[in-house]
C-alpha cells in the first residue's frame, strides 16, 4: 500500500492528476453557467407568453364574468359558448386555463382530468395576483399535478367598475421544458466524458514525455554519483525547455568528466613531480647514513640533496600560488597600471639571465604610458613568466622580442624567441599543469611545469586569454588587456 501510494506521488501522476482536475473544474463550471443562464432564459421566455395567453383569456373571460351571471360554478361550465372558447384557446396556446373567482374557486377548466372536481388555488398566489397584478412560478398546485409545472395567473378586471372579477390561471401543459432539459444534461455528460477522455489521453501522453528524460537524469545523477561519466541524455530530437536542459545536462556531463580526468592527470603528475626529488633526497640521505657514499663524496651528495629539497619547495609554493590565484578577483576594484613600465621592470629583473643565455633583446615599449584594468603584480608576473621561458628555451645567440601596440581600446602584449618549434598538436598542452615537453624536461631540470599554467589563471581571472602560435622555429606567444577608459 506504501508503495502504491508513493508512485501516485510522482511527477506524472501529478500532472496528470491537475491536468484531468482542471478539465473537470473547467466543464463544471461551463455547464453551470450555461444551463442556469440558458434555463433561467427559457423559462423566462415561457412565462412571458404564457403571461401574454393568460391576459388575452382574461379579456374574453371578462365579458362573461362582468355581469355576475356567471359568477357560480354552475352557470358558467353549463355555457357551451364560453367553454368552446377556453378549449380553443388552451389548444392554440398550448396551455390549460383555469378560470377562478377572486377566491381562487375553479370556475371553469380546460383540463379534463379535473373535471367534476373542487379545485382551489393556492391562497398566497392568488392574493398576490390580486395585489400584484400577476404572479408566476412552478408549483404542483397543491398535489393537484405529480410534478411541478409553471404556472401563470393574472386577474380579470370588469372595464366598467375597474373590479377584479376573477382570476385566470395558465398552467403549462407537461414538464416539456424540464424533460428537453433533462436531455441537454444527458448529452453535456456524454459530450463532458468524451472531453475528459481526450484529455486524459493527451495529458497522459505529454505527461510522459516531459517525465521521461527527468527519470533518465535520475538515473544518470545516480551513475555520475558511482563515478561513471560516461552517461548522456537523449535529446529527442525536442527544440523546448526539456531539449535544452538534456542539452545542458550533457554538457555538464562533459565537464564533470573532463574535469575528473584532469583531477586524475594532475594526481599522477603531482606523485610524479613528488615522487621523484622525495626519492632521490631519501636515497642520498640513506647512502649517507649508511655509508654507501665515501665520505669524499659527501658534500657533493648534500648538495644535490639541498637543490631537490629546493625544487620540491618550490613545487609546493607554485601550487598554493595557483590554489590563491582562482579565488582572486583582479578586476573588482577597477584599478589601473602602466604596462609599459611592468614590462620594464621584468626586463631588468631578468637582465643577468638573459645575459647568461647570449640574448639580444628588441624591446618594442613605448615611452608614453599606456594604462590596463587589472592587478599590476599578477600581470607583472605573466610578463616574467613568459619572458624567462622564452628566454630558457631560446636558440643562444638570437633575439628576444617582447613589444606591446594598442588596438581596438586593449593592450597587446607580445613575447617571441627563435628555437626549435612546438609541435602543433603540442600548442593546446602547452598552458596544463605539469606539462613539459621531452626536451623541456631535459633541459629545464629546475622548472615543475606550472609557469605557464599560472600564466593561463591569472589571465583568465583577467577575463583575457592568451595565445601561441610557433613555426620555423618562432615561438609567440601574445594576451590582451583592456585599457582604462
């Protein structure tokens, strides 16, 4: 039972539910309105003619009953006359007349079945024809009829003294109108089920539609959950909101797993990067220990000791730099900085470098000030990292080129050097972390592969990017900054 009542719970027994409610609520309220506007009409209508049949009677009834002969039932049924009026009135309006005294006694009736009968009306209608003029409504007459019909009175007025001399009542012939009525219900319930049907069919169909894809995300959360990413959604060849979100929803399923893939690559590369200056400090240092390494050699061992345990601090400072990078927001207080005189300093910074190297430097800076929005120390610190590892892999003897043009309202800045080219399908690895080239690793034996990935952060929290391009053997890279307005 638990169960049963849980499904009933779900998304597509909601709709479906609200959806056939809202169907019911809607022909309700149509049928309502429509039979109590539609009837209220028509027995209007009814009581109007039927009102206008009575007061053309009680115009012909008046000559009889204006001399007083005919005041008593007696005389006034035993007038053939007077009853072969009443009867083709009745016939051609489709209604029973019943002539009364102004205490309501049945003079005369055109309805047989109260022939022979002593017929009163009801006090409290009478009374109120007389008063009113006229009085309308359904009633039984007192049990006189199984069901309630309408019935019309209007008084009868002898011309010459102004005096009510009776009173004329029109009964409608049969429920007529109530058993059409009675149909209409019939065939607004029959029409009302089929409509419900319809709509619980469609409801149903749509329901499941929009339903479907949803239980897919479940299940693929679930899968995504237990580290499976390969997962992805059906678009069903939809161009909604639902097509849109199996659309989203495999795109977030392409970063999650691009995302757990770099998680993975950057834990093998970082044991990697550990692993390797941790094993040569733990080798050395035993060998030392345990007098494996002659004592002459000692110092030469240290010494390698030291410079690993150098890198490997490094290695962990570049990291928690980058960790601090991605929270940062250099653009949220607006500032501003000469890029011509950052890029200066970097120059100077890395003179003896460059020197060590045999470089030229073409320095393309301009001497007016040319002012960018950001964080002078971050940007100064992609200028350097950028110019020392040009510099590092630079051919010795040949020119570094570092220049900065403005363009477009941006800043562009420029580094190039001339050494052996990057391969193309190299080029997008160039900016991951702990990516080095085998020659890099070769020859750059204290650099731990972040230099360039540091630069990629910064920039991107810079709302910038920055690209590279190398052949025949110029390597470029170049980024842009806004300028200050």
């Amino acid at each position: 039972m638990k169960r049963i009542h849980k499904r009933f719970q779900g998304l597509y027994w909601r709709q479906l539910f609200v959806t056939a409610g809202m169907v019911v609520l809607t022909l309700f309220l149509l049928g309502a309105s429509f039979f109590s506007l539609s009837y209220n009409y028509a027995r209007s209508q009814q009581s109007d003619e039927m009102l206008d049949r009575a007061q053309v009677m009680s115009r012909l009834s008046v000559d009889y009953l204006e001399s007083g002969r005919y005041l008593n039932i007696e005389n006034l049924q035993n007038d053939p006359g007077f009853q072969q009026l009443a009867s083709f009135g009745a016939t051609v309006s489709d209604v029973q007349f019943m002539i009364c005294d102004t205490e309501g006694h049945v003079l005369l009736s055109t309805d047989e079945n109260l022939s022979g009968k002593v017929v009163t009306m009801p006090e409290e209608m009478t009374r109120k024809i007389l008063e009113d003029g006229s009085a309308s409504r359904r009633d039984d007459l007192g049990g006189l009829y199984e069901q309630k019909r309408l019935v019309v009175g209007v008084p009868v007025v002898n011309r010459e003294t102004d005096q009510t001399v009776g009173v004329v009542y029109a009964v409608s012939l049969s429920t007529s109108a109530d058993s059409m009525w009675q149909g209409f219900v019939g065939l607004f319930f029959m029409t009302a089920f089929v409509v419900l049907m319809i709509a619980f069919m469609a409801s149903s169909i749509t329901a499941m539609r929009q339903v479907q894809p949803i239980r897919e995300m479940v299940q693929a959360t679930r899968q995504y959950a237990e580290g499976d990413f390969d997962v992805r959604m059906k678009d069903y060849g939809r161009n909604d909101e639902m097509g849109e979100l199996a659309a989203s929803f495999n795109n977030m399923a392409e970063t999650l797993q691009q995302t757990e893939r770099q998680r993975r690559e950057f834990i093998a590369n970082i044991s990697h990067e550990l692993k390797t200056p941790m094993t040569t400090i733990a080798g050395y240092t035993d060998g030392i220990l345990d007098g494996t390494i002659p004592p002459e050699n000692e110092r030469q061992y240290l010494q390698i000791i030291s410079d690993e345990s150098r890198r490997l601090s490094r290695l962990v400072r570049r990291m928690l730099d980058v960790s601090q990078l991605q929270v940062m927001d250099p653009l949220k207080n607006g500032s501003h900085f000469d890029i011509c005189e950052s890029m200066r300093r970097v120059l100077i910074s890395m003179e003896k470098k460059i020197t060590d190297r045999h470089l030229d430097v073409d320095a393309d800076i301009p001497e007016e000030p040319i002012l960018v929005r950001g964080d002078n120390d971050m940007i100064t610190q992609v200028i350097y990292n950028l110019l020392e590892n040009a510099t590092k892999f630079a051919r010795e003897g040949t020119t570094l080129y570092l220049g900065v043009t403005t363009i477009d309202g941006k800043a562009r800045v420029t580094v190039r050097n001339l050494g052996d080219t990057i391969p193309a399908e190299e080029l997008p690895l160039l900016f991951e972390r702990f990516h080095k080239s085998d020659k890099s690793r070769s020859e750059d034996k204290d650099g731990v592969g972040l230099g360039l990935y540091i630069v990629k952060t910064i920039l991107e929290q810079h709302k910038e990017k920055i690209s590279v391009t190398s052949e025949n053997g110029v390597t470029t890279f170049a980024f842009s900054l806004s300028m200050d307005a």
